[in-house]
C-alpha cells in the first residue's frame, strides 16, 4: 500500500480516476486435484519419515528412540493409511500400476506396525482396567506375557525395518512429491474432481451401513470403521478447495470412526485373551475376568454409532446439495 493506504495494484497514475489495469494483481490460479493431491501426500509423507526413520526422526526433535515409541508407532501409521486411502479414494488420478504398487507396500508396513499398536493397546488397558477386578499378584503374570508379545511384536516390526522392502518403501515415500504419475483427469480444479470423486466413497459407506443395521456383528462395523475413514480422509483433502462443509463432514466421520475403533480394538483384546486362556490353563481364571471387562467396554463404545451415521448423512447432504 502507499501512504494513502491504496493497494500497490491499484494506484491511478495519471489522477484521472482510472485505475491502470497491468498494475492489478493477477488473479490467483485455480488449484488442480493434482496439486492438492501433491500437497496432502508431501505432508503425510514428512510425517511419516519424520516417525519411522531413526536418523530423520532425530533432526526433526521427535526424539526417535530404539524401538519407536508409541506415539511414534501411531503417528507412522495416521501418514500411511492418510496415503494409501488417497490413493484408493482418487484413484483414478494416478497411474493405476503405480497406485497399486504403493498401496501395497503401504499396507504391509501398515500391518507389521499393526500388529504392535494393537498389542501395546492392549498392554494399557490391563494395567488400568485390570485391578479393578483382579488383584495385582494375580494379574502380574498375564501382564507379563503381554510384555513378552509386545516386546516379540517390536522386534518384528525392527527385523522388517532393517528389509531391503522397507528401505525402498521409504525411499518411495520420501520423495513422493516428485514422483506422482498423475493422469490427465488430475489437470482439472480440485473444487470440481475431488467431491465428484467422493460420491463413491460415501455411497460405499451407505452400504457398509445398511448391512451393519441388518445385521451389527463385529465385522460389519469394522468394514463401517474403514469406510467411514476413508470419507473421512477424502473429505480432509477435499476440505482444501471446498472448505468448511467438507471439513464438517470430516469431523462427523470421524466421531464414528473413533467409536467403532474403540469397539474394534475390544475385539482384538477378546481375541488375544481367549486365546492366552486355552494356551495357558493356569492364567485362564485372570484371562476370563479380563474378558468380561473388554465384553462391557465393547458394548458401550459402540453406542451411539447408528446416531452418528446419521450425522454424516446429514453434513453430506448440507455439502453437496
């Protein structure tokens, strides 16, 4: 601005009243679904590095230690599904053999960190729910045998770190940003291709739904789980070019993705306790009460999750409308 407080762009040289259109600032250029794409795999793929590489970790301050921390664990996670459910949700915008090779090298790392989260989760919720309902001497050997399955799990995940596939798998992700094959559907504006892109994903998340109200078993709500994430994280990408209804409609599916994750993880806990109660005869009296603290936790973090699809229906339809 000048000392007048006119904007530089608009300055009337001549005095006459008129304005001298080549000094007007150009209009800012409409972003494509390329380059918001290109911005939302650089960010997942900073954070995924910056929690999974030892040497990357430690200059970026997160304090990366041997094994990962579980925070770290999880935050590798949230980058690389972030990453792949893009890469399913805007498919079409990719070179489909490069899209597929990604995405499963995604979800093997996915899994091989799952597999710890899973265990570590666990791991906290019998230490904290657990003496409530057995004393401590009884409890110390089935939290000792989780110690042991976490610390087997960790020592998975650092044998798959130090694989040849794990190294390209970083390599890949590292500089994802310059290497994106988009095709020429990806050229267009990103206000326009990535919501019309998303009408699959929500009518994908309608059917998981409608079959989890017929018939609420636990793997129909995890298949609701993943299909509620994946809106969830399309519309974050959305969010970008078409603002505050996207970003509603994010929150909303994420409420029922937290609820049925919770629910999810009380499935995984019931799984590993039985099983520690048939391989282990003498801890099965502990495992048993254990069991019928994850059985509640089970049904109640699950209540409520019809009412929150109903939220999403409803921030879907205030968007697109």
């Amino acid at each position: 601005m000048d000392d007048a407080g006119t904007p530089l762009g608009d300055r009337d040289p001549a005095g006459d009243g008129h304005r001298d259109p080549s000094a007007r600032t150009p209009p800012a250029r409409t972003p494509s679904a390329a380059d918001v794409l290109r911005d939302v795999m650089e960010d997942a793929a900073r954070l995924f590095v910056e929690n999974d590489v030892p040497e990357r970790a430690a200059t970026s301050g997160t304090g990366w230690l041997q094994p990962p921390t579980e925070g770290q664990v999880h935050q590798s996670r949230v980058a690389m599904r972030r990453m792949r459910s893009n890469l399913r949700t805007f498919r079409t915008l990719f070179d489909p053999a490069w899209n597929s090779a990604l995405r499963a090298d995604l979800a093997w790392w996915i899994g091989v960190l799952g597999a710890e989260r899973d265990l570590q989760v666990l791991r906290h919720d019998v230490a904290v729910q657990g003496p409530l309902v057995v004393d401590a001497d009884r409890l110390a050997p089935a939290l000792a045998r989780l110690d042991d399955a976490v610390s087997a799990a960790a020592a998975d995940a650092g044998t798959a770190r130090a694989s040849e596939r794990h190294r390209l798998l970083v390599a890949r992700v590292d500089g994802v940003a310059g290497q994106l094959p988009f095709t020429p559907a990806a050229t267009g504006p990103a206000a326009e291709v990535l919501p019309r892109l998303l009408v699959r994903t929500c009518h994908d998340l309608r059917g998981a739904g409608r079959t989890a109200r017929a018939a609420p078993t636990d793997a129909h709500l995890h298949k609701l789980r993943i299909r509620a994430k994946a809106l969830r994280y399309g519309a974050e990408t959305a969010a970008r070019v078409a603002g505050k209804p996207a970003r509603k409609v994010a929150r909303a599916a994420e409420v029922l993705q937290t609820r049925l994750g919770e629910h999810h993880d009380a499935v995984v806990s019931l799984a590993w306790l039985d099983s520690l109660s048939r391989r282990e005869p003498d801890l099965a009296p502990v495992a048993r009460e254990l069991i019928v603290v994850q059985e509640a936790t089970a049904v109640v973090v699950q209540r409520g999750w019809r009412r929150d699809l109903r939220e999403i229906e409803r921030r879907w339809r205030a968007w697109t409308r």
